[in-house]
C-alpha cells in the first residue's frame, strides 16, 4: 500500500510538473522581432520626415503622425494645468505627434498610405510573434508588447508610444487629455460587423502588460494616435 502511494504521489507530481510546463510555454515571451528593413517618409505638405519600418508585406510609420492642415480635428496633448497656462503649447507634439478624430484620420493620410485596417494590425501582429488564434480575439490578447512599443530605454523598431487620447464626453465630470505615458490608442480603417452603430477597432497599450488589446468604439468625439501604413514596395 505504501508503495502504491508513492507511486501515486509521483505520478501527481509529473503531472503538476506537465501542466507547469504547458503554463510556461503559453506565457513564453517572443524575441524582439527586427524589422526586414527600415527607410524614412517625407510628407511634402509640411516636410517631417517620419522612419518606416517593414514586417512581411507591409510599411509601418515607425513614428506617430504629426501632420494638420489647421482645418480638421486634430489636437495636441496637454495636461490640465499646461491647458490652463498656455493652450497653445506644442510641448509634446515632437515626442507623441497629435491626437486625430476618425475622420481626420482618414482624411489627413499622405498620398500612398492608409489607415490600417484590422487585418493589417492583426498581420503585424502575427509578424511579431501572436498566434493566428489569439490576433482575432478580442480584448487583451498574444504576448507581444515588447515588440511594439518602446519602454523604460527599451527600444523596438516599431517604436509605439504611450500617447493617451482625448474625449470631448464627459468621464467624472471631466473631458480632454487622458493617460499619457500609462496607455497608448490607435485607430484602424474596420468597423465592426457585431455592432450596430458607427464603431470601428482599435489598439490600445498599457505599460505594464504584454498583452495587445484589441476591441472597437464609437467614433464620435475620441480622438488617438495615429500609425500610417502602405503595401512594401
């Protein structure tokens, strides 16, 4: 009888040791992915020159875009009291670029880009190491954060940035700038066929977890980062 509970004993440990490991592989972290190549935009309206990074087909801005055409709505992030003192301060604009409405994110593109689409996140993303599986689902999903936004000196080649985002609704009696530096919001071109209504998908970063969160939201009055991409040539 002794020998069966120890042998018992074994096998339970075997399997708790099997399940751990299955754990593991599943929380496993990719390596950093390096682009395939790398180059630079220039938009000729306003002369920034933004650096492009590729993974499989596609070009990615490698940095937040930064154009206005003085019409559209278009918004530079400022703090409650910056706001305050100078409303006009550009203090962040080199850093974290502007914030875009949807429309004005669709309507400023340069000649040759597009807003990504769903899919086109959901590629990059299986480029950097997310399961086909896990990039469809919604919410927090895949492991891969590293991989696209650059943290505490930490670089990626993609370079995302914890820009925040700005609201005209009301959240606890209070609209505006939201969350820079702790999350950062992305738009994409893909409304969301189980909703009805104008929402369309975004991506959003938190820095402190790895995981990528993928869910869509009204349009109305939000306003986020963009990322601009083209098929490689």
């Amino acid at each position: 009888m002794r020998y069966k509970s120890m042998i018992w004993v074994l096998m339970t440990l075997i399997c708790m040791g099997f399940l751990s490991a299955c754990d593991d592989k599943e929380d496993e972290v990719p390596a950093k992915v390096p682009a395939t190549s790398t180059g630079t935009f220039v938009d000729e309206r306003d002369g920034l020159v933004y650096n492009t990074v590729r993974y499989g087909n596609l070009e990615w801005m490698a940095q937040n875009f930064a154009y206005t055409d003085g019409l559209s709505d278009v918004t530079i992030y400022l703090d409650y009291d910056e706001h305050e003192a100078n409303p006009s301060s550009k203090r962040n604009l080199a850093k974290y670029g502007r914030l875009y409405s949807f429309g004005a994110a669709k309507r400023l593109c340069p000649e040759g880009w597009r807003l990504p689409t769903d899919e086109d996140w959901q590629s990059l993303e299986q480029q950097l190491g997310m399961s086909a599986g896990d990039a469809a689902k919604r919410e927090w999903r895949g492991n891969i954060m590293h991989n696209m936004v650059s943290l505490y000196e930490d670089p990626c080649d993609l370079n995302l940035l914890l820009g925040g985002y700005y609201t005209t609704h009301t959240i606890m009696s209070t609209s505006g700038w939201r969350f820079m530096g702790n999350y950062g919001f992305y738009w994409t071109s893909s409304k969301d066929p189980q909703k009805e209504g104008e929402y369309y998908f975004y991506r959003k970063f938190f820095y402190n977890r790895n995981e990528v969160f993928r869910e869509s939201m009204e349009t109305e009055g939000q306003y986020l980062s963009v990322r601009y991409v083209r098929d490689a040539r």
